[in-house]
C-alpha cells in the first residue's frame, strides 16, 4: 500500500506532502480570502504546481523511470532524458484530463532508434502505474525525440 500524509495551514496557501521517504513536495493550494495574509515560509511565496499539475509530474516521473531502467537493460548509453507533458482538461468540475501527450527527449550516444521506441511504448502501455489510472479518463499520447552525444575521445 502507498501512503502519503498532507499538511494544509491557513496562511500559506500551499500544501506539504510527505511520502515514505520523508521528502517533502509542497504545492498550490487554494488561494486564502481577502485580507489573509500570507506568510512567506521556507518555500516564499510561489506556492508550486497544482495538484493537476502534480499529476502530469507523477505521470511524467513514473514513465521516466521506467524508461530509464528499460533501457539500462538495453544498455543504450542514454546520458538524460527530458520529458515535457501536456493535458487537456475538461472545461467544467471536476476538471477531468481528456488528452495527456508526453514529448520524450533520449539524449546519449549510439541510440537504437527501435530500442528507445520500443522502451517508452513499454513505460506508458505496460509499466506505468499512473498512466495506466490516467488512461482510465483521458487518451495518452507520446512522442520521441533522440539526441545525438558526441563520443568523447581519449587522447
């Protein structure tokens, strides 16, 4: 089972979340009535994403590790990978994702083409459990894009 704890106080306008590791992430929380003000915290003032936003990350950050682990077994030399999100929300409450298009970056050297394909097909169909709930309401997309490295040189 996976548990987080959440902590919201009146005068920050942001939550805190804190997972197993103990890490936190803070996001945006509901903006206070007029005339609360706000403090500025460890954080300042920028409260973070929101929590829709927070789901493209997860989903984001789920994919990637899996591609990263799948393609370690591939032994592609991947030197980053960039993933940036965009999803489409329904116009009304509760606001629903109806589109997720993830852009996947491979940057490395000597990348199979095939291999790196087939890796984020892998991630999103099969492995990633919160696409795999997001594709429960909205389509989800992908797209990559490879970056050649130059081999470095002893010399």
């Amino acid at each position: 089972m996976k548990s987080i704890q959440l902590a919201w106080r009146p005068g920050t306008a942001r939550f805190e979340a804190t997972g197993r590791s103990g890490a936190r992430v803070v996001f945006e929380a509901p903006g206070e009535p007029d005339g609360v003000s706000l403090d500025a915290g460890l954080h300042g003032p920028a409260a973070g994403p929101s929590p829709a936003e927070l789901l493209l990350v997860a989903g984001a950050g789920c994919a990637a590790w899996d591609l990263v682990e799948i393609l370690r077994k591939k032994r592609q030399d991947v030197t980053t990978i960039d993933v940036a999100v965009d999803g489409d929300q329904q116009p009304d409450p509760p606001w629903t994702f109806r589109r997720v298009v993830l852009r996947f970056t491979v940057r490395g050297r000597d990348l199979d083409r095939e291999a790196v394909d087939r890796a984020v097909a892998l991630s999103i169909d099969r492995y990633c459990s919160v696409l795999s709930t997001i594709r429960e309401a909205a389509s989800v997309t992908w797209t990559t894009i490879l970056e050649e490295e130059p081999v470095e040189r002893e010399g």
